[in-house]
C-alpha cells in the first residue's frame, strides 16, 4: 500500500512538469483570454471557430483597398515608381538639374556646342543633383518607398478567397452584393491569418502616410490610389485589432501554438542611392550613345565618299561573324574588323585600280629635280603594293586551311571540355589582332607619306620654276586625265580615307562624365 501511495505522489508530480499538460493548460489560459477580449465576437474558442464578424472586418478592408489593389499591381516592379518617391524630396533646383540629365538634351544641347561642353555641363548638373543626396533625403526616400512597398503588400492579400470560405456566393470586386457570412472552422483559414499578420505587421498605423499616398498619386497621374480618409479609418481599425491581439490570440489557439508569434514582413528597400547611381549611368549612356551614333554617322559619311557604300565588304574571315565565335565563349574575339574590311576595300578597288598607275606614271615618267624626292614616293608606294599582299595573306591564314583558323577552329572546339585551350585561344586571338593592327598602321603611315609628297607635287604644279618634277607637260600627254585635278582628287581621296581608318581602327575618345 505504501509503494502504491509513493508512486501516486511521483505520478503527481511528473504531471506537474509535463510540457505536453503545461501547454494544455495554455491553450486553456488562451480561450479564457480570447473570451474575455473586447473582439472576442472573431474566434470562439469552444468550437473553434471563426465568427462572420472576422469576415466583416475583412470585408472593410477588402472594400477599401479593392482600387488600390487594381491600380498598384506590378507597382513594387515599376521604376518611375521610385524615380517619384526620390523626386518627391527633391528640392526645385535640384530637379532643374536632373531634368537635363538625359538622352534627349545631350543631343539638343550637341546641336549647338562642342561635345566636350555638352560633357561639362552635364557633369556639373550631376553634381548638382549629387549633393542633395546625403543621410536625410536617402533615409526618407527609402523609408517612403517602404511604406508604399507595405502598402502594396497589405493591398495585394488575397481577400476575396479568403472571404469565400465564409460566403461561397460573393463576386469578386462586386460590393453592391450583400454578404451572407457564415462561421467557419478555424483550421482552415490559419494560414491565411498567419499570412495577414506577418504582412500587416509591416504597417505602422502612427508613422505620417501623407508623403507615400502623394508619391502613388503621382504615380498615377493625379488619381487617388485610395481616399486619404478611408486609409486613416483603415490605420486605425488597425490599430485597433493590434493592440487588441485578437488576431494573434486566435492563431495561437487555432494552432495549439502559444508560442508563435508573426514574423512582419517589413521591405527594406534602398532606392536613393540606386537613383543616383541610375542617374549617372543615364548620362553616360546618353553620351556613349550621342558620341557613338555622331561616330557612325562620320564613319558612314567618310565611307560613303570614298566607296559609295558605306557597307562595303571585302575581307572573307577577319570579320564581325567569325569573331563572333569567340566572344560568344568570353574571347575578345577580332579587335579591327572594320578597319582591315575598309584596308582590303581601299587598296583592292582603289590603290591598285586608281592610284596605282597615277603613281608609277609620277614615279616613272616623271623627271625629278632629285632623286632622293621620288625615292620616298617611290619607296612608300611599293611598300603599300606590298602591304596589299601581306593584308591577302593575314586573311588567308585565318581560313578553314589557314595557319591560325585550322588552330583557332580546333581549340575552340576542344574549349569545353580541355580549358588548358584557354590560354591557347586568348594567346592565337592576341597575335592575330596585334598582325591586323601592324598592317592598319604600317599602311596608314605610308599613305600618309604618298600623301604629304602629292600636295608637295600640287604646290609645285602651277610655278613656273619646280622643285620636284620637270617634265609636266609630257605627264599631261600621258595622263588619261587631268593631271592637275588627277593630283588634287588622288591626295583628297587618301586623305579621306586615312581619317576613316583612324576612326575605326582605335577606341573612340569619348568625353564622359565621372
């Protein structure tokens, strides 16, 4: 009798701190207290369930938000929302200056001042705009944008399904129905409480909504995203509810979890100094397309007078597409494609058609006063015949059968599975480009040479007493042409084409802002 009494007492005990009895005792501790708060007309404990007046509180909320649910979807994704949210704290000089930073005044401003004032300018507006940006404008920008972002998400619950288990006949965004709420069992809405909380949670009901309701009227062209008013009466039903803790309380017990508690949702976005950094990347862009397209037009410009067709191709593997190959795998690829095109179009359907034979009837036909001044034409002429083979054979090699396409071929196809051919790819593409630019340059500065000795011969053409050739009057007589107006279009051509060639051949030098 005696153990038997001892073991009751042990049994008493044990009960005492079993955690499966102590959180019985909670959850019956959670009932008494959802049954005593102001909102217990929510949840009823007893059955465990969720009462139509949840609903209507829900119904409000759902009523209230359904234009604000329309009207921000896909908000949280748009940049001009955030543009607006730092605009908004902007001071007026500070938006005068950001207004020029864009594609559209560079050209404006281009069209009537050197490129490298337009870049001054722009610079000193992006300053302008920089130094409003310090601790205060950025914490009350992103914390605006936070608020909207809260906003939205409180706006995107879904209200209309979790309304419909309470009334299956409700129509979706049609308020003139009158709902016919009904209880439901709390199991199946917890999830969707547990949800509300965390998202609701994100909202402050006491900090000043007025700067984010403004930003989102922008947003939307002067309409209201949802009624001043009708959001100070939501904010403080929300209040309301919070502190009361129905909700929470009510999850609690629904789960048989008196320990959860919502994690809020809160956004934390930084949005300022994105803006800032957008704003600067606007302007280079601008510049960077301005400065390129000012480029193209001037490389289309010279091509077109020298070839007719700006379009003009000529090199068969040295080109965009086969380098393409290359950089689609993260090579460099062909760095001078459009130079070494033009190179080959030049001196394959103008030197050697056009300039050729005016330059050896010069060479020799012509009588010259010394034979030191025809030996530097005659000199650069051959070796720009000469640079027109070795261009020839740069192309060839890199052909199916060429020295380096065989073995360009080979290791870029190998690339994937041996990335020793790495070292082998970059190496190959380095030599090739480095033959391809010694032949731009080799060739440029011989026809500069050929050129600066024509205008030499166009000056001495008209005096009576030459300093460099005697006899031309018998050079007319051999001449298919002019010789005169022959000199002035051969040297004209040249020249053009030499500005072309440094144009395409090199980075251009484009004045942006830091």
């Amino acid at each position: 009798m005696a153990f038997r009494f001892l073991e009751k007492i042990f049994s008493f005990f044990f009960k005492l701190r079993d955690p499966e009895s102590e959180k019985k005792k909670i959850i019956r501790l959670l009932a008494k207290e959802i049954s005593g708060n102001r909102h217990s007309r929510f949840y009823k404990p007893k059955s465990d369930l969720i009462e139509p007046n949840l609903a209507k509180f829900f119904y409000d909320m759902y009523k209230t938000l359904s234009n604000a649910r329309m009207f921000l979807q896909g908000a949280s994704q748009s940049a001009r929302l955030k543009e607006i949210a730092v605009e908004t704290f902007l001071d007026i000089k500070y938006l005068d200056a950001r207004q020029r930073l864009n594609a559209e005044f560079v050209a404006q401003r281009a069209q009537t001042m050197p490129i490298t004032e337009v870049s001054r300018l722009l610079q000193e507006d992006l300053t302008i705009v920089s130094t409003a940006f310090d601790g205060t404008l950025i914490a009350d920008a992103d914390e605006c944008y936070n608020q909207i972002l809260a906003l939205i998400q409180l706006a995107s619950f879904d209200y209309f399904s979790f309304l419909k288990k309470f009334d299956s006949n409700i129509l979706e965004n049609n308020f003139n129905y009158l709902p016919r709420f009904v209880p439901v069992r709390g199991q199946y809405l917890c999830d969707e409480l547990k949800n509300f909380l965390e998202i609701s949670y994100a909202i402050d009901p006491d900090d000043n909504w007025e700067m984010p309701l403004q930003v989102l009227k922008l947003h939307k062209n002067g309409m209201d995203v949802i009624v001043p008013e009708e959001w100070k009466r939501l904010l403080a039903q929300l209040k309301e509810i919070r502190k009361s803790e129905i909700l929470e309380l009510s999850v609690q017990h629904i789960d048989k979890n008196p320990n959860w508690q919502p994690t809020p949702k809160e956004p934390d976005a930084h949005i300022a100094q994105q803006y800032l950094e957008d704003r600067r990347s606007e302007v280079r862009n601008a510049m960077d397309g301005f400065v390129s397209s000012q480029t193209n037009a001037q490389i289309n410009r010279l091509a077109t007078a020298i070839f007719g067709d700006p379009n003009i191709k000529k090199i068969l593997y040295y080109t965009d597409v086969q380098s393409a190959l290359f950089v689609k795998q993260n090579f460099e690829g062909f760095t001078y494609t459009a130079a070494i095109n033009y190179l080959q179009a030049f001196l394959s359907e103008i030197f050697k058609k056009d300039i050729q034979a005016f330059c050896e009837l010069l060479i020799i036909q012509g009588q010259w006063t010394s034979i030191d001044l025809s030996q530097e034409l005659s000199s650069k002429y051959h070796q720009v015949m000469n640079l027109c083979e070795q261009l020839n054979a740069f192309d060839e090699s890199l052909s199916d059968e060429g020295e380096y396409g065989s073995r360009l071929t080979a290791a870029i196809m190998k690339v994937g599975r041996d990335k020793s051919q790495v070292r082998h790819i970059t190496s190959m593409l380095q030599e090739v480009n480095a033959q391809a630019l010694d032949l731009i340059n080799a060739t440029a500065q011989a026809l500069i040479v050929i050129c600066k000795n024509l205008k030499n011969i166009y000056d001495d053409y008209p005096k009576d007493s030459h300093d460099f050739i005697l006899n031309w009057r018998e050079l007319e007589t051999l001449s298919n042409a002019p010789l005169f107006q022959q000199i002035a279009d051969t040297y004209k051509r040249i020249y053009i084409f030499i500005q072309l060639l440094q144009i395409v051949s090199k980075p251009a030098e484009k004045p942006m802002p830091g």
